[in-house]
C-alpha cells in the first residue's frame, strides 16, 4: 500500500539590520533631550536585544527549515517602537505579500512598547495580511505590552508564553518641566510667542511650571491616541471579548500576567 509523504512547509525567518544598538543609543539620546515624548503605556527600560548587522538593507531573511511548496514567514519586532521598528516592519510587510509561496505569517513580539504613532503606523502595516487573507499568528516573548500589544491585537491568533507581560493598554505622556531649575542656577529664560498666535505656548514652553489649561490640552491628545488604541483592540478581540463594559475594564493601563491575560481574553 501506498503512503503518501507528508507535505512540510519552508520556514523563512526575517530579521532587522537596523535596530538593536541604534535603538539603544538613540534611546540615551533622548534622555538628555528636553521635550515632550508620547509614549504608549509602560517603558520599561532597555532591552538589548541586538538584531543581525550584516547587509545594507532594511532586513534579511534566512531559512530555519527546509520544506516544499508552502512556506510560512517569521518576523520579529524587539524592543522599543520607533520609527526604526515602523520602517522595519514596512518592508518586511511588503516583502513577504510579494512572495506568493507565503501561506502564513507568525509576528514574533518582544516589546515593551513605544510611540503612538509608530505602533498605529505598524498596526496598519499587519492589517495588509489580514486584507490579503494571510493567516497571522503573534507569538510573545517575555514582554508584548502597551505598543507590543497594540501591534499585533489584529492577529488570527495570540499566543504568549506563561512569562509574558501583556496588556497595558493606554497612554502616558511624560512631561518635564524647567521653571524651578532655572531658578536655582540662576538662568531667566525668555519665550517670545507671535502676536497672532498667543495659545503657542500652551502645552509648549516647558521653562514655566505648566497651568491646568496646559495639562487638560495634553490630557485631550492622550484621551484621542487612547481611543484610538482602544478600536484596535476591540477590531482584533472583540470575537472574544464581546461586552464594551468587559472590554473597558480590561483596557485601564494594567499589565497582566500570561494567564490573566487569557482569562480577560486578550491573548488565546
């Protein structure tokens, strides 16, 4: 009697060439740089996870196993979302819908998340497999939150290993500001504002201790970014969790174990 041998797929795994230290310096970087960053959820430090360095492009692709026909692409995003991560994942993305032997794709997350507009950016970018009808898998690491989440909410499937940190679904601005310290060293900075344009110094001038009007203005752009967080994941779980009121409770800026992330739904 016959047997027919069992078809295995190829397994081609992409990895970036341009984050990892990069990321790590620019990070420094920004420490020492007085301004207002928008992040989504939790900073959790650095993680050094130094991507591959060799070539010039974006990424680069190897096989981890051989099969026929078929093949299913891997891709990681590691670390903090930038616009690194986001030019990162758009190539990758674009790259594997022109490869017609990719019948899946799993999204390998390790972050503690990042910027709002690089995590939607990213979010949009795995949407095309979805619209392509590429089955997308998310797999996570030791930590898939706030940014992390966001990115791969749209998944088929969620999986997270029972060490993962997950969740944190909301946004946090953190804001320095300079009016104390410049008095005790002595300097009086000055801000001149057009004539025309007398609310440019609302939510700007961080040489003066901020007014309500400047906390409720930035409150408002972080209240937009969270609902804007929250659609995301209401489009990607809503097959599981179905009540809003669930839903809202769940998505408060709490962290989560793996195994309180499933039972609140958010991962499978």
């Amino acid at each position: 009697m016959e047997t027919k041998e069992q078809t295995k797929p190829t397994i081609i795994k992409v990895v970036a060439t341009n984050g990892g230290f990069r990321t790590f310096v620019a990070f420094l970087s920004a420490m020492f740089i007085f301004t207002i960053v928008f992040l989504v959820g939790i900073i959790a430090g650095i993680a050094g996870t130094a991507a591959a360095t060799d070539g010039d492009g974006v990424f680069r692709t190897r096989i981890t196993h051989e099969g026929d026909r078929t093949t299913i692409a891997v891709f990681n995003i590691d670390g903090i979302i930038d616009k690194s991560n986001a030019a990162y994942a758009m190539a990758v993305v674009q790259d594997i819908l022109e490869n017609k032997r990719i019948r899946a794709v799993v999204l390998r997350v390790d972050s503690p998340g990042g910027g709002v507009t690089a995590s939607d950016e990213i979010w949009h970018y795995i949407q095309r497999f979805k619209d392509a009808n590429i089955p997308l898998i998310a797999s996570y690491g030791g930590i898939a939150a706030s940014g992390g989440y966001y990115i791969s909410c749209n998944a088929d499937h969620i999986m997270a290993q029972e060490t993962t940190i997950t969740g944190s679904i909301g946004v946090i601005a953190n804001i320095m500001t300079l009016q104390d310290l410049m008095t005790k060293i002595g300097v009086k900075p000055v801000t001149l504002i057009a004539e025309d344009s007398p609310e440019k110094s609302v939510a700007n001038d961080i040489f003066r201790n901020w007014t309500n009007k400047d906390k409720q203005l930035v409150t408002g752009f972080l209240d937009t970014m969270y609902n804007v967080f929250l659609s995301r994941v209401k489009e990607g779980r809503s097959h599981v969790i179905t009540d809003a009121g669930k839903l809202a409770s769940v998505a408060n800026g709490s962290a989560y174990t793996a195994q309180e992330a499933l039972e609140n739904g958010l991962i499978d």
